[in-house]
C-alpha cells in the first residue's frame, strides 16, 4: 500500500509543482472560483470512470484467477464485481443525464479562459 501510494505522489509531483499557474485569478470573484472548480471537475471526472474500470477489471481477474478454489473469495470478489458494475452505472448514467439536460435547456455548461491559462499535459 505504501509502495502505491508512494507511486501515485511521485506521478502527481509534477501537478503539483505547476500549481502556481495563472488559473485563478482573485480579480475574477466568485465567478472565477467556479469557473477553477468546474475545470478541475470537467477533468476529474473521466479520472474517475477510469479507476472505477480498472477496479472491475481487477476484481474479474480476481474472480477468474486469483481466487483458485476458495469458494469465499469469490463470492466476495464477486459481490465487488457486482458493486463496480452498479457504481460504473450510476457514474455514466448522471454523466449523460447532466448531457441531456444541457442539451434539452441549451446551456454548454461552465464555459471559461481558464483552460487556456492553466499548463496542458
């Protein structure tokens, strides 16, 4: 666990050091602030999905191989399976239902310049 952790601070350093970006600007208000979160959650998001694949893909794995025989970890890999497929569910499902709304009122979401001010990877 240490060694993940680890792997993932390492990854996420250089994020971090490119923190004092332009992305933010006080002069901009409330408004700016949201507009800050918005982009970081539009990027979030798609983050998000990805770990909860991964993590069912794990937990087939686990199922098909890592359990063996022991008829109790693949019932509880099994429930886990059971759970990935419910939470991937219910992340596309309010993922396009936040889509559909946008479509039907004709709003385009959170729409700003912070993008271009904020370093692409």
């Amino acid at each position: 666990m240490k060694r993940i952790l680890a792997s993932v601070l390492v990854a996420v350093s250089p994020v971090m050091a490119l923190a004092q970006s332009n992305g933010y600007n006080p002069g901009q208000g409330v408004a700016g602030l949201f507009d800050l979160a918005g982009y970081f959650l539009n990027r979030a998001v798609p983050f998000i999905i990805s770990i909860a694949v991964v993590y069912f893909i794990f937990n087939v794995f686990k199922y098909a191989v890592l359990s063996g025989g022991d008829e109790e970890k693949k019932k509880e890999a099994k429930t886990q399976m059971i759970w990935g497929i419910v939470a991937l569910f219910v992340m596309v499902s309010v993922w396009g239902l936040v889509a559909i709304l946008q479509a039907t009122f004709g709003t385009s979401g959170v729409t700003s310049n912070i993008g271009s001010q904020l370093p692409r990877f």
